[in-house]
C-alpha cells in the first residue's frame, strides 16, 4: 500500500504524518457508480412511498467507497491499536469472543414472541441473577442502555416510591457530591428535581457534615459513585447511606465504576438502594463516541415495583415469558411501574457480549479481574508520583488523578500534554475531570494492560514533564503527527457541522 502520509512544514519531511480523508462527496464524480441496485427492482415500491426528487448522494465506485471507509478505520485510535487510558471510561480490551456471541443473535427482533426466543429469556434472566449477585441487589431490569439512561431510570423509581407513599410532592430535590460525573446533576434535573452539590472533604470523600446539613424532608435521593470519580473508595459510604435514609432519602449507586469492586465488595451490603452497572465499561463491550451501551439497574426488592416493564419471569416449569399482567390489574397500593424505558430486552447486543465476558472469565476470574485492575493503576501512580503532583494522595482503586499544576506554572497544562501523548503514541488520559481537581489528568489503565505497556507510558509521561521543564513551548505545540492538530472542541460540541454543502 503507497504511504497515506503528507509531510507537515515545521515538523520535516522525516515525520510521517497520516492525511487526512477526503469526504466521499469531494471524491464524488456525476454519473459513477456500482450499479448493483437496478431500478425495475424498486418498481414495487407503491408510488405513494417513491422519492419525487432523487436524492443527492455522492456518485462513486464500490472500491472508492471500501477504500474511503478502511482509511478512516486506519486513523482511528482504539483499543485494539494501543493503551487508552481514558479516566472513568474504562477502556479495556474487549476480547473477541463476546463480539462473536452477540452475532448470533443479530437477526433477533425485539417483538418476537417468547415462546420461539426462550433461549434469549434463559440467557436474559441468568444475566439478571448475575448482576444481582455481584452488586448484593434483588432484581435487575436490563432495559436502560447507558449509565445515564440507568440514572434516569432509577430516580423515575425514586419518584414513583415517593409517590406511592404520598411523599411525592414534597420530595423534589436531589444531592449529588461535587466529584459526580456530569450524567448524575443532568438526570436528576431531566427527572424534574432540583439539585444540590455537597462538597468533598480533605481525603477526597463525601464531606459527611456537608451532606447532614444538606438533607431534610424535601430530598428524594443521593447519588453516589463508589470508588467515586477520584478512583478512592468512600471510607465512610455506610455512614454516609444511613444519614439518607434516616431523612427518608434513598441512596442512588453510580456504579460505572463496578471494575473496582469485582468481587470485592457489593452495593447492596454497604448501603445503597439501588446501582446501575455500566456494562459496556466492566463487562466488555467496545463503546466510544456515545455507544452502544447497557446500563442495567439493580435494585433492592423495596423498589421492584417500580422498575420497567415487562419483566422476565421464570415460571416453576423452567420457562419464561414476559409478565406483562401489571398492565391488566389494579394498580398496587403503594405505587407502580414506571413503564418501559427501552422494549423488552434493552441493547440485547452488548448485554450477550456481557454474558459471555462474565461466563469464560467465572467467578475466579471476575475476581482478579477487579484485583488487576486496582493493581495496573497503583503501580502506574507509583511510576508517576514524582514528577506529578498527586490529587487526594491516598491509595486508589483502579484509577487515580493526578494535578498537572506544577507543569502548569513552568508552560504547559494538562491539555498540552494531552495532545503530547498523541505523539508519543498513547490516547490521552481524561482531563479537566473531576472538576474538583485543578489541571486534572485522569488515568484508568485497566486490567488487561501488560506491564511493559503500563511501563512505556509512564515513561512517555515522564517525559514529557522534563520537557515541559526545558521547553514547554514544543509541547504546547503538540501534537505534530496527527492529521489534525488543535481543534476547536466546544465548536465542535456546540456548532457542529454535520450537513455537507457544496461551495
Ligand atoms: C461513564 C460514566 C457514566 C455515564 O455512563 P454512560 O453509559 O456513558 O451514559 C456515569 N457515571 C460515571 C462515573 C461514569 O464513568
């Protein structure tokens, strides 16, 4: 294959750097095509349903196309091409195996009846009791297909318990610590609640006395992410749920973070009501740019009522179906179901993969899995803690932040070495999150990074920090091998361009 490379001025033709692709309608040329569809086979579309006007779609050879989409895969970073240390993400290798699984029940239709898919509902409930076992929860709904969706979800439960106890009305605000990830404030003020931020204390917790002064009699819920977004683990999370619920509050558990605790500890012994899991991190399903996803919530059985419907039932025969009868009988005394968030089975796909990764890997493995996983990101900070200031110096679970401050004050932020670790060859680390962490650098290595890796970025990072000291300037030039270089990120967020005019 020719090297799809340009050279850049300032960085030398030595430096290959990959171009970037043309859109297909600048490779588009009037007239050319492949010429598989042939109109007499679209002759038996109704003429009510036939387009008046043809549409306006680039004009291209097949191969032009195949070619258009394996260079876009080419300047994609992955997983599968290298370490990608994204803080709170977890990026971890997704073996191959689940995707197989998942592609057996590619032709599955979400309708279908219960009586041709009972192996679907088999691997479906087995799943749920999966989930409830490692969270210590009762029931699960596999419905939500993101973390956020599950947020969402949960604190419609929180509603319809409230409600259910004439509570409703009162209850409208939700406390959230000021580490949270952004989902949980967003949810909560999407569900209608008012939200307030209790602050953090000196080891990085939930500052206890913050949270007591907060509760009353109008807070629904709490929301609380353990190991929270700093990657420690909640040293008072007890004291912290019983204060909740002695207000009459219900504590919600961001569990995105559940890598950390596999087979160490369970939601539902330390506290909680209810967690979410976000699958496609812990249990394996390549996501990015905003899917696909599973978020599952896990609840304790005061709130099963009011978890989506249908649910999956197991009947004494050792069939299943979908137990729709809630929608048949009188509502229960005490509140009912919310409804259905996603039909039936949620994002079946990434809940197979979830099955698969949990069934090769056995409990044993699940459990080294979350050892791994703290291990990788305790020997990274002990490479990184003397060039880099440490957040919250306490020991972390499977992810820690650090404070690029120092590199700040001689030249270079947390986004300059950022774009420097492109270079370097690396995905950049999470930055500017948690908001309580000035020049924040968020590092979640995972468990499935060897140590050589874990050892070349360490010393890519440690690297970079004595540039910085010597000439921050370069590093504040980064990256130079990309086909791209700064971009304008909140342009790119908020005034995206997504419609291709011709000029
Ligand atoms: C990823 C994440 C979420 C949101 O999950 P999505 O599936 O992306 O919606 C929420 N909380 C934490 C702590 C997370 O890391």
């Amino acid at each position: 294959m020719t090297p799809r490379t340009r050279a850049i001025p300032d960085v030398g033709a030595a430096t290959p750097v990959p171009a970037l692709e043309p859109l297909l309608f600048e490779l588009a040329r009037p007239g050319r095509g492949g010429g598989h569809v042939r109109t007499s086979e679209t002759a038996e579309i109704p003429e009510a349903f036939r387009r008046r006007a043809p549409l306006r779609l680039p004009e291209l050879a097949e191969p032009q196309v195949v070619r258009h989409y394996t260079h876009l895969a080419q300047l994609n970073y992955s997983v599968d091409t290298g370490m990608y240390p994204l803080g709170s993400c977890t990026m971890k290798y997704n073996p191959k195996v689940n995707d197989r699984t998942a592609s057996l029940f590619a032709d599955l239709h979400p309708r279908q009846s219960y009586r041709t898919t009972q192996g679907v509902l088999a691997l479906a409930y087995e799943l749920e009791r999966m989930l409830a076992k490692i969270t210590g929860m009762d029931f699960v709904t596999l419905q939500p297909q993101a973390g956020a969706q599950s947020e969402f979800t949960a604190l419609l439960v929180f509603k319809a318990y409230h409600a259910g106890r004439g509570e409703g009305a009162r209850r409208r605000r939700i406390i959230v610590p000021d580490s949270a990830h952004g989902t949980n404030p967003a949810s909560a003020a999407m569900c209608g609640y008012d939200v307030t931020t209790v602050k953090s204390d000196a080891r990085g917790n939930v500052d206890l006395e913050a949270l007591r002064a907060a509760l009353g009699p109008d807070v629904a819920g709490f929301m609380l992410t353990n190991p929270n977004t700093l990657g420690l683990f909640e040293e008072r999370v007890r004291e912290v749920c019983d204060a909740v619920h002695a207000a009459g509050g219900l504590v919600y558990g961001d569990g995105a973070n559940m890598n950390a605790l596999l087979g160490v500890a369970r939601p539902g012994d330390l506290g909680f009501d209810c967690v979410h899991i976000n699958v496609h991190k812990t249990f394996s399903t390549p996501h990015g740019a905003g899917g696909p996803g599973a978020g599952p919530l896990c609840v304790k059985a005061h709130l099963r009522p009011f978890l989506p419907k249908p649910w999956i039932v197991k009947e004494g025969d050792g069939s299943y179906h979908y137990d729709t009868s809630r929608e048949d009988r009188e509502p229960e005394p005490l509140g009912d179901s919310i409804g259905t968030i996603k039909q039936r089975l949620g994002n079946f796909g990434v809940l197979v993969r979830a099955y698969t990764y949990m069934r090769t890997l056995g409990d044993e493995g699940l459990v080294e899995t979350g050892r791994d996983a703290i291990l990788a990101a305790n020997y990274l900070l002990a490479l990184l803690r003397e060039r880099y200031d440490v957040a919250y110096d306490r020991t972390p679970m499977h992810e820690f932040v650090l404070s690029a401050s120092r590199q700040k004050k001689q030249g270079a932020s947390a986004l300059d070495l950022a774009k420097a670790l492109i270079d370097e060859g690396f995905h950049p680390p999470t930055v500017y999150f948690p908001l309580i962490v000035p020049e924040a650098m968020m590092i979640e290595p995972t468990e499935t990074e060897p140590k050589e890796t874990l050892d070349a970025f360490a010393a890519a990072l440690n690297r970079l920090a004595e540039r910085v000291a010597t000439d921050p300037a370069a590093v504040r030039e980064t990256p130079r091998g990309a086909p791209l270089r700064r971009l304008d990120e909140v342009g790119a967020a908020r005034r995206p361009v997504l419609r291709y005019r011709a000029s």
